[in-house]
C-alpha cells in the first residue's frame, strides 16, 4: 500500500467513538504538525492546524469530523452484560449481532451484541422478529458484574467501538473498513493540507479535526467561533446510491465518479456563489462532480456556516456505501479527485475571490 492507503487505513481502523476521539486526534497531530505552521485544540478536543501567518488574509476553515457512531455503557447487570446507549444514529439491526471493542482504562475489551438464537424462535416469526437496540445487551466474557468491574477493569461511561478492519477489495480501487463517516473526510483535509504546504496559497488555512459531529455538531461549533472563518468547506462522505435498495429520490452519488457537492441537507443549504465557484475549478482541472440533495443528514458545515455573523459554506463528499454500520465502501479515486479538488479550490480563494464570495450587495 502507499502512504494515501495506510493513511487511510490508520484511521479507519483508530477507534474513536463520539466523545472519545483520542487516538484520532494523535493521528492527526503526527500527520499534520511536522508541516504547518502551528497547532492548538479548543475546550471539547477538536484539533486546529494552521497554515499561512499573516493576518490580513482570508481564512478558509477546512473541517472533518474525527468521530465515529458507537455505544456508552450505561450499566453492568449482575450476570456481567453491559447494557448500553447509542452514541449517534446507528439502526437498530446494524448493531446486534456485532463484534465491539470497551475501551476501558485498562485497554480494550472485546464483545458482541447477543443474537437469540432462531431455533428457540417460533418457525413464522423468525424472518420477522426485530428487537430494538433498548434491548440488546454487549457479551464481554464476564462471569458477574464484579467480575466485569474488577477483572476488566470496567465502568459505565466507557465508550464501545466497533471492532472491524480496513481492508482493499480485490483490485485494490475500493477500500472497506468501519468510520469512514467521517475518516474519510479526516484523511482528505491531511492530504490537502499537505499539499497546500508544499506550495503556499493566498489565503490562512485551518485544517479542523472536529468532535461531537455525531451528537449535534457540537465540535464544529466550539471551533468555528476559535477559528473565525471567511470560507468553510467541510469534507465529508456522501451517500452513495449504487446499490440495490436506493432510488434517486432518496440519495443520489455513486462511487467511482468523483467528488459529490451537498445541494440541500437536513441542516444547511450551501453558499450559491460559493458552490458555482467549486463547479467553475471542477470543470477548469477536468474533475466530474455530483449533486446530492437530501432530506436528511446533518453535517458541520451547519455550524460553520452560522457562526459569528454568517459564513459562506460549502459541503464537499466522498461517496461512501453503507453509512453508519460496520462495514463501508469508498473508492480510492473519489478521494484523490476530492483532495486535488479542494487543494485548486484553496489555491484560488485569494482576498478578492473571497470578498466576491461574501458579498450580497
């Protein structure tokens, strides 16, 4: 694999749940501080890099958020079960059935969510029975809650990741592996940033590893208001709708043709300046882009766009199969047309571009 792969790889495979983005965070600090010009964190733990001192350019917020869907233990039962409470919006079949990761202050414990077996399930309700996540329970291995507590060292509070490893299909072009929403966009803002650092651009460059996106974009607001911004692009992975199961009424990307621009969400409609601007560098550098208009989704472009007194924004996706389970899809050419994208859309935002930009007069 290349650097772009294991890259990817690493962060794929760092678990991070919402509210315990750590190891993510080391990620991004080792990547990212050899080659900018300074780092800081805010009060949550959302990570800032910069690029660029001077003062009277513009500052463009280039932002990914480090979290994961996942689970908090919530109690032990007497018999050693942990009962837990989702972290992000995770469905109630991708959870049971899994194998998941305590990460306890102790080091990590493995799990899985019980699954009853069908042989005690009566033969015309065993293709129908659903059981809500309230219900599921994670197996640890413990004897007693005691035994949960004292020998593996766990408490309630501690996070639950799933436990699933990045690995290339066959050919190499798709790579699976768990948290691509939003490791994906995590890796896509390094690369960039690493490539901006190789030949300056017009402007400041933050490059934010949010937290909380999974709970209420709760990371992206904390560091919009640190970062001030003129500019937001938010890096994120789209849905992709390629497979059995979609309509175009319900998401419209597919892998394998390039990067996707956010038209409407359920939380933020993009700056229309700002989105003709990407579209114009799309079609000058010869990158094909798609259109994704969801009822749906929440993302930290949002918080980005509403801070201080309004900030022009734009939602920039990798397409991404099977969101918010433990396993997803992404191609490995959507993420480096995404990065050479918004590498040229930084270049070219200079003081009067942004001025533009943010104009409504």
């Amino acid at each position: 694999m290349d650097r772009v792969a294991k890259l990817l790889e690493a962060l794929s495979n760092a678990y991070g749940p919402t509210g315990f983005e750590g190891p993510v965070r080391d990620i991004v600090r080792h990547e990212l501080e050899p080659i900018t010009d300074g780092m800081e964190t805010d009060g949550l733990g959302s990570i800032i890099a910069k690029l660029g001192r001077k003062t009277k350019t513009p500052r463009v917020m280039l932002a990914a958020h480090m979290d994961e869907v996942g689970l908090l233990v919530k109690h032990i039962t007497p018999e050693g079960y942990l009962r837990f409470q989702l972290l992000g919006g995770l469905l109630d079949y991708a959870v049971i059935n899994q194998r998941w990761v305590v990460l306890t202050r102790n080091g990590p414990v493995p799990g899985v969510t019980g699954l009853k077996s069908p042989h005690t399930i009566p033969m015309d309700k065993r293709n129908t029975a659903m059981f809500k996540w309230q219900e599921m329970f994670v197996d640890v291995g413990a004897t007693s809650r005691e035994d949960a507590e004292e020998r593996l060292s766990i408490r309630p509070g501690d996070p639950i990741a799933a436990d699933s490893k990045f690995m290339p299909f066959a050919g190499g072009k798709h790579y699976l592996g768990k948290a691509w929403d939003d490791r994906v966009g995590v890796a896509a803002m390094v690369e960039v940033m690493r490539n901006l650092a190789s030949k300056p651009s017009p402007n400041a460059v933050y490059g934010v590893g949010t937290v909380q996106e999974e709970v209420g974009l709760r990371g992206a607001q904390t560091a919009s208001y640190q970062v001030k911004p003129d500019i937001g692009i938010n890096l994120e992975s789209g849905i992709a709708a390629d497979h059995p199961g979609f309509t175009p009424e319900e998401a419209q990307e597919a892998l394998g043709k390039g990067p996707g621009i956010f038209l409407h969400d359920g939380s933020m409609l993009p700056n229309l300046k700002l989105r003709d601007f990407v579209v114009d560098v799309a079609n000058d550098i010869g990158i094909a882009v798609q259109f994704e208009v969801l009822s749906g989704y929440g993302e930290d472009g949002a918080e980005m766009q509403r801070s201080y007194s309004g900030v022009p924004t734009i939602n920039i996706s990798v397409p991404t199969r099977y969101l918010h389970g433990h396993n997803s899809v992404i191609s490995r050419s959507d993420f480096d047309q995404t990065v050479t994208l918004v590498t040229e859309i930084v270049r070219r935002l200079d003081a009067e571009t942004v001025e533009k930009l943010r104009n409504f007069d």
